[in-house]
C-alpha cells in the first residue's frame, strides 16, 4: 500500500540554519503530497501542499517540490527561527484534499536561538 | 474560521473503563477522522465517518467503536480502556478545502 517515509529526528539546528527534512513517499497511483506542522500543545496545520509533479508548494518561508522521479517531497528553509520549533508530518493523499491522509512518522526541529 | 473542537485536552482513565473522547466541528463537513499520535510512529488513522450514522474502520480500529449521531459530532469509544491506549488522540474533519484538525486529547490510562 501507499506510505511516506520520513527523516528521523530530532533535528535540532541554531537560529538562521539551513533546514530540509528529507521524505520519499510509496504510492500506485499520482498522489497529492502534504507537510504539516504541528506547534507544541496544538493540531496539525497545513503548512503546503503539492497536486502533481514538479509543483512546488510554499509558505512562511518553508518550500518542497514534488519530485515524481525520485518519489520525493523535502521541506527546506534557508532560515529557520526559534519559532519554527516544531513537529513536522509529511503525508500523501491519493485523491487529492478528498482522499485520506497517510502520515510519516514526524520530525521534531528544535530551533535554538 | 473552521473549528473542530475536542471536548478534554486531558484524561486519566483507569483500565477497564469505559472511555469516550467527544469530537466536535462547526462547519457542516460531512468527513470526520480519529487518529491517534504516538512518538515514532506518526499518526496513525483509528476510524472515519462520511455522513451521520456511517462509519468506517481505519487502520488500528482494534478496541475503539465510534459514533455519529448528529453530522457535528464524531465520538470515539474505548470500550475497555488498557494502558496500551495512552496515547495522543486527535480528530479532524474534511472539507474540500482539506483538513482541520482539533488540538488533541491526551489520554493516560492507569
């Protein structure tokens, strides 16, 4: 069946550090590829999104790509800050935001100022 | 704004209790989800509902039942609660917009 795959953590980096969380996924079909962040005490936001192949989704100075020939999805920043502490889930959906959510196992990021 | 609402942010349980985490959203979304959340092993899908009375099983639907009465309420049961279901809980509900998640119950069972 689908799956993500995701780098392990904790990752823990000082302020103005370069970042990127590597994640592969594993799917039959042209899945729809997520990351989320999820802030300490709260839910998952969505932080970006991708639909198809070579999209590239971005937000708060977080970017990824979706690389179909390497069946990858990497969150990178050129920036991080202390208040990017966080965990990170990557997930892929087979039918786009209607489909359901399979998750990788989070990547903590611990920004130290 | 959508809001899904998880009713306790905390709960400590004994074994053999009956357990129920009440999940509620305010936007009319017909989709709704429980997942529970564990270290190392990410978030992983318990039960979905799309329209009242309708349930489906996830993928660890072992040991919880679910219930949807009314379409804003999405209920997750533990029938005999053990100490292998603490755990981080966390519903959300779908709408073509995507996803909303509430901010989790995290349940102790002692």
């Amino acid at each position: 069946g689908d799956s993500v795959t995701q780098m392990e953590g904790p990752v823990t980096l000082s302020e103005e550090a370069c970042l990127t969380i590597n994640c592969t996924y594993t799917a039959t079909g042209y899945p729809s590829l997520f990351w989320y962040v999820q802030y300490p005490g709260e839910g998952l936001q969505l932080l970006l999104k991708a639909t198809k192949a070579d999209d590239k989704g971005s937000n708060k100075g977080f970017e990824a790509t979706y690389r179909k020939e390497t069946t990858s999805f990497h969150l990178e920043k050129g920036s991080v800050q202390v208040s990017d502490s966080a965990v990170y889930f990557c997930a892929l959906s087979d039918r786009g935001s209607q489909g359901n959510l399979i998750f990788g196992k989070g990547t903590k990021l611990s920004v130290k100022p | 704004d959508v809001k899904v609402t998880q009713s306790s942010r905390y709960l400590v349980k004994r074994t053999g209790e009956k357990v129920f985490l009440e999940c509620v959203q305010d936007m009319d979304h017909e989709n709704m989800f429980w997942y529970r959340q564990d270290p190392g092993l990410g978030l992983r899908l318990i039960y979905f509902s799309y329209d009242v009375k309708m349930k489906e099983k996830g993928d660890i639907p072992e040991g919880y039942s679910v219930s949807r009465e009314k379409k804003e309420r999405f209920s997750l049961i533990l029938e005999s609660a053990s100490t292998n279901q603490t755990s981080m809980y966390l519903c959300a509900s779908r709408s073509t917009g995507g996803y909303t998640f509430g901010s989790g119950t995290r349940l102790t069972v002692v």
